[in-house]
C-alpha cells in the first residue's frame, strides 16, 4: 500500500470515527490528490481550529479560490461548522478531511470530478 493510500484509510476513519460521517472514499481520494505534497508534512497536513491565519488561507485557498464560493460570512460560518464537527478539542485535524467536509457541505463535490 502505497503512502498516500495509508493516508486515505487514516482521513476515512477520522470522518467515520471523529465526524460520523461515512466517506465517498472516490471523492476522498480525489481531495486527498488535490492536496498535492502538503499531506506529506506534519505541518501543511493538518488545520489549526484556533488559528485565524491558518483559517483565512482555508477560506481563501480552498473555498474562494479551489470551490469558487463567493467571500461571505457564510464561508467563516461554515468552516466554523466543520471545525465544530470535527471535534475543537481534537489536535490533529486533517486539512483532506476539513476540505472533504466543506465540499460536502457546499455540494462542490462536482468540483473533483473535471
């Protein structure tokens, strides 16, 4: 099994395990792509709940620019959401799996199908 196939089995068991949710694993894989390199280290890998600068890049790399959302308060309300749903108190919160969530909760999975 490859690395990046490791990761995937890691990212599905956090949404099934830390967010109830049961994983498109195809869709998974395709974020878990879309990420690039980033998954490959300790730091770009993860998201910081409490760090407004790691939260504006979400907003601003992923939604705006990635999904192509509008800039609105629903766009912080949303990764709050996630955020909150992943678990505030959990440490290690994978960017694949935040990203996963707010494509499902905005219905951008179509996004991952080009």
């Amino acid at each position: 099994m490859s690395k990046r196939d490791e990761l995937i089995v890691k990212y599905a068991a956090d949404l099934k395990d830390k967010c109830g949710v049961t994983p498109n694993i195809d869709l998974l894989t395709k974020v878990t792509i879309g990420c690039g390199p980033a998954i490959y280290n300790a730091d770009s890998a993860t998201v910081s709940g409490s760090d407004n600068t790691e939260l504006a890049t979400v907003k601003n790399n992923f939604l705006i620019k990635k999904l192509g959302l509008p800039d609105s308060a629903d766009l912080d309300k949303a990764i709050d959401t996630v955020i909150e749903k992943y678990g505030r108190s959990n440490k290690n919160k994978y960017r694949v799996v935040v990203y996963y969530l707010l494509a499902v909760h905005f219905k951008k999975e179509s996004v991952y199908n080009k």
